[in-house]
C-alpha cells in the first residue's frame, strides 16, 4: 500500500532532514515511526504528500507514483492528521471543518451532511458536531482533526504525533480510536508506551535514516537501540519520566 525508496529531503537552507529512507507498508498495516526530536519524523509524512518537495527517491501510495501531476490523486489517497490540531481545524464549527473537504470535491449538501454523520459516529464525536473548534479541549480538537481528514474517505492515515499535547486520559481515547480504524497507518510519535500498544511494526529514524525496522515488542524493549535512537524505553518497561 506505501512504498517509500531512496527518499532524501533537504531543505532551501542546506539541512538534509532525510537521507536514502526506504520502506514499505502492507495493507491494514499500523506502523510507528519513532525517533528524537529532528530525527525527520514530520518531514518524511510531509514528502510522502508532496508538502515538502523530495531532492531524490520516490513514493508510491496505493498504486499511485507521487509526482507533480500525481499530487491530488495522491492526497485523495492518503489523509494526513497534523501534529497541532489548531492547523487543520480553522470553521465556526467542527461540521464545517469535516465538511471542508467533501464540499471541496463538489459534493451536494445533503451527501455532505450524510457523510460528516456518519464520520462522526464512526468515531463515536456525534456531540462535537455543533461545537466550535477553538473552543473544544485538546482530546476534542484531536478527534475533530482527525474526522475532518476522515472525511474525504483515504485508504491511508498518516498522523503526525496523535497524542502530543494531551493528557493521560485524552491520550488513552486518542491511541484507542486508532486501533477502530481500518486504515493503513503510519504515526510518527514520541509516545513509546502508544506505539507498543497499538502498533505491530516500528521504524526507528535516526538523523534522517532509518536506524532500524522490525517488530514493535522487540525493538522498542531494545534498550541498546533506544538509547542509540536517542529515545527512552516504553515507561511500561521501566523507562524513566
Ligand atoms: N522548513 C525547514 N527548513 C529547514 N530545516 C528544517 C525545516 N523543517 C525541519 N527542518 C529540520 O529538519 C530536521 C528534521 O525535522 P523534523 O522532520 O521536524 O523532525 P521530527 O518531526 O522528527 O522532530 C531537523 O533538523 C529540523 O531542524
Ligand atoms: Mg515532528
């Protein structure tokens, strides 16, 4: 479903936030990307999208070769849940942030309606419909941001630190609902004990590059690999505050 190879990123101002990454995600599949802050995690979602422009390599999302002329088709496959929710949500009310994108792609107000419901209930936020969005805690906007990239029906979810920001039990909603979704997921997160719980498969970045890819549970207990990836142990394994 995601085929990612070679890809490089460097920035105008000379940073190469990526460097030869490569990897490749089955169908249904929940996979972590791990790694210390500037490791590369939030790039590397933005260049599977074509938001930051690769300088090599490329991307492959449900059959479809991310380039230039591939960008919509591309983004129509796979939704992207930023990291702050106060960038995807910017409506008078959280219907109309989940209705942005199917109102966008031309459809009917009444299918609109039928589809916001329905995404809603999907994630069990029918009592957020009528809500503004600034005014909504952190776990609330979380899920509104996550129901407005829902909307437009991808096949493939990629989130960008879900659980940041949010406190324990937001956090334990926010990691549950990902477990209800069918989707084909990548969750670049700082959030070990979230990834041991929730994902089969981890992919350590480290500098840019992949340090390591493999099963969560052996490799997230690794104390040697985490401790080069600059990150702590799982805190359910006795990883320190
Ligand atoms: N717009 C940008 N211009 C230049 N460098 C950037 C930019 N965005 C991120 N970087 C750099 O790229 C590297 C990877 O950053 P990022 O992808 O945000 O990492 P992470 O999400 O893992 O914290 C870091 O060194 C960061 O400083
Ligand atoms: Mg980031």
């Amino acid at each position: 479903m995601i085929e990612v190879s070679g890809l490089t990123v460097t920035y105008p101002d000379g940073t190469r936030a990526l460097e030869d990454v490569g990897f490749s995600i089955k169908e249904g599949d929940r996979v972590a990307l791990v790694g210390a802050n500037g490791a590369g995690k939030s790039t590397l979602l933005m260049a599977m999208l074509g938001v930051v422009a690769a300088t090599s390599g490329s991307v492959n999302i449900a059959g479809i070769e991310l380039s230039k002329k591939n960008l919509s088709a591309i983004r129509a496959h796979a939704g992207l849940v930023l990291q702050n929710p106060d960038d995807q949500l910017f409506c008078a009310s959280v219907f109309d942030d989940v209705a942005f994108g199917p109102r966008n792609m031309g459809m009917d107000e009444k299918s609109v309606a039928k589809r916001v419901d329905s995404v809603l209930a999907d994630l069990d936020a029918e009592k957020l419909r009528d809500r503004m969005p600034h005014r909504l805690s952190g776990g609330e906007k979380r899920v509104a941001a996550i129901a407005s990239v829902l909307a437009m029906r991808p096949s493939v979810m990629l989130f960008d630190e879900p659980t940041s920001f949010l406190d324990p039990k937001a956090r334990r909603h926010v990691a549950q609902l990902l477990t209800r979704l069918p989707h084909t997921m990548l969750i670049a997160t700082h959030d070990l004990d979230m990834a041991l719980d929730i994902c089969q498969r981890v992919i350590v970045l480290q500098s840019g590059k992949v340090l390591s890819d493999g099963p969560a549970g052996k490799q997230l207990c690794d104390s040697e690999l985490m401790d080069s990836a600059g990150l702590e142990l799982p805190l359910c394994l006795g990883g320190k505050i």
